[in-house]
C-alpha cells in the first residue's frame, strides 16, 4: 500500500482559516456527533490502571474490535496506543474520533490519559509537568507486559504527539518493541510555542489558563492539605503560571531549564530507531512551521506537511470525521 501524504487534505475552502480549524473541531455542539459515531469503541472500553513504576499510575482504556478484518487475522494484532494533548483527555472529541476510525479498522486501541488528566487527579500525588517521560514510558512498558504477542504502535496529538516522540526515542533504552510512531501536530520547541501563544490570537492563551486552572483547582481539591496553589493561579498568564510551576513543583532550577527538557528539536530524534511520521500544518498557530527545520533528520523520521489544518484541525467538512483519523489509519495500513 502507498503511504498517505498531506495532499490528500483538501478542506472546503471556507475552512482554509488556521483559527477555523483550530477552534472548531472542539466545539462543544461536536461531541454529539463524535460520541455516536464512536458508540462502538465506547462501549467496548475497560478502565485500565497502569502500574508505571516508582508507584505512579496512568489511567488508559483498553478496547477489543470484535471482529477483526481477515487481513489482520493472518499476523499478531495490533494495537494502538493513543495520547491526547495539553488539559485534553481519552475523552477528547479528537482522541474518540481517531480511536474509532483505528477500532473499525481492526486495531485494539488505548487511550492513555497522561497525569492529572481527564478524572485523575487523585491517581497521584506529585503534580503533572511537561518532562514526566519516564512515566509514559513506564505505561508503555506495562501496555507491553500486559499484550506481549501485540504489534504496538503510538499516536498522539500535540503534547501527547511530543511525548510520543520521546518515548520513541528512548525506546531501545527501554525496551519497548514498537511498529511506529505518529504525532499529529506535535509540540516541537516549547519556548516558540509560548512565545506564539503570547502573540497570537488571545483565545487560545484565555482557553487554556481557563483549562489549566481548573484543573490545579482539582488537584488541589483532591489532595487537600497538600497543595496551596493560590500563588500560581493569581497572574492568570500562561509564562508566569508555568514558570511559577518549575520552580515550586519541578526541580527545575528555571523555566527556560524546563522548557529545553521537553524540547525535540536539536539533535534529540537524530538517533531514531522507531518508524516516526510528524503531521503538521504549516498555519498552525500554536506550532510555529520553522520549528520544523530545527528537527534533527533521521533515516527513521517522516515529515509530512498540508497547507492547511492548523491545531490538530484537519477538518474538510464540520459533520465529516477529521481528515487525520484516514492517515493515520492508512499511514499504519502502509507499514504492514
């Protein structure tokens, strides 16, 4: 099979905006659609608790095509482990929408929740920060114990994409067996990307301080005693917060330290050993598009770029399924 490209996205020209794409994919008028069109993984859905080691525990959901396609039948079954973004959720309308397109398809699928994400706040007491790689490794490794004769590939948007690309670069490290890894729209350079927040369009920095403090106020509610969060949540802006963060709760002796820490731009994938393909836009307005020369090349790494599709958008109609859930799936299709 050939493997997709980015010329395949052709959305109605009235969806060409970045913002367009960015900002409606999420409405909240969407989630009925996408929860009926995702009825099927829904339901077959069991709660996972992953032991990840050092006593961390990562919420995923774990679901069981009931039939899969005979192609699949003939080979070990695959199994596609799926990872939202920044204060997103497995319950995410483009994490539903992507599991289901992957679960018709004759994948099992997980959907991970990262820490402090989605209900659980309480799983684990120390705070979620961006470098916490070690963990998602550790849920991978436990994924790997748990279905050891299952061909595991990842997928993760934006943050999730990042650190789906960093597990992939400690994988030999690690031990982990994976097929491939594919990040949509992932978080390359987090000091640009702050700085894009700050100067773009004010709805996504308000969207996601709204979000983030939120959920610190549940944290904190959950662990009453042990957090008073009242200072991080005073200035209400993304550099302070964050950089108020690092230094009371990261270890971290300061935010451009941090920042750096979960970067992947540099020399950090040059030594891919793990099939990865990086989908991006280049209107995204959060990922600036020059952050990509920045990524060091790898005989393992595919970059594949559409002119349109901002955020993890990559919408081509407001009813239809993201354009994405179709690459990813045949991109996984092409590597059998």
């Amino acid at each position: 099979m050939t493997r997709p490209d980015g010329r395949g996205f052709q959305p109605r020209w009235w969806l060409r905006g970045s913002h367009r794409q960015s900002v409606l994919p999420s409405l909240p008028w969407r989630r009925p659609l996408v929860e009926r069109r995702s009825r099927g993984l829904i339901l077959a859905s069991r709660e996972l608790l992953l032991d990840c080691g050092d006593g961390v525990r990562l919420q995923a959901f774990h679901a069981v095509p009931p039939r899969p396609p005979a192609a699949q039948s003939r080979s070990a079954p695959s199994l596609v482990v799926l990872v939202h973004g920044w204060e997103g959720s497995a319950q995410s309308l483009y994490i539903l929408s992507l599991a289901q397109a992957l679960f018709d398809a004759g994948h099992e699928v997980v959907r991970l929740n990262l820490r402090d994400h989605g209900d659980t706040h309480h799983l684990n007491l120390e705070l979620f920060h961006s470098c916490r790689v070690p963990e998602v490794v550790g849920a991978v490794r436990r994924l790997q114990e748990l279905f050891p004769e299952r061909r595991m590939s990842l997928a993760g948007f934006s943050l999730g994409g990042n650190f789906m690309l960093r597990v992939a670069a400690e994988a030999p490290r690690a031990g982990l067996a994976l097929e491939a890894v594919i990040a949509v729209s992932p978080l390359l350079d987090p000091a640009a990307t702050l700085d894009a927040l700050e100067d773009g369009f004010f709805l996504y920095h308000h969207y996601l301080v709204r979000k983030w403090t939120r959920s610190l106020l549940r944290k904190q509610a959950a662990w009453p005693g042990h957090y008073d969060l009242a200072p991080l949540l005073r200035s209400r802006n993304l550099r302070q917060m964050t950089e108020d963060l690092v230094l009371r709760h990261t270890g971290f002796n300061d935010l451009q330290s941090y920042l750096r820490g979960y970067a992947v731009t540099g020399e950090r994938l040059a030594g891919l050993q793990v099939r990865c393909t990086v989908l991006a836009a280049m209107d995204d307005p959060m990922i600036p598009a020059a952050d990509l020369d920045r990524v060091a090349r790898s005989d393992a790494l595919r970059i594949v770029t559409t002119p349109y599709g901002g955020h993890c958008g990559f919408l081509e109609t407001v009813h239809s399924a993201p354009w994405v859930d179709r690459f990813v799936t045949a991109e996984l299709a092409a590597l059998r």
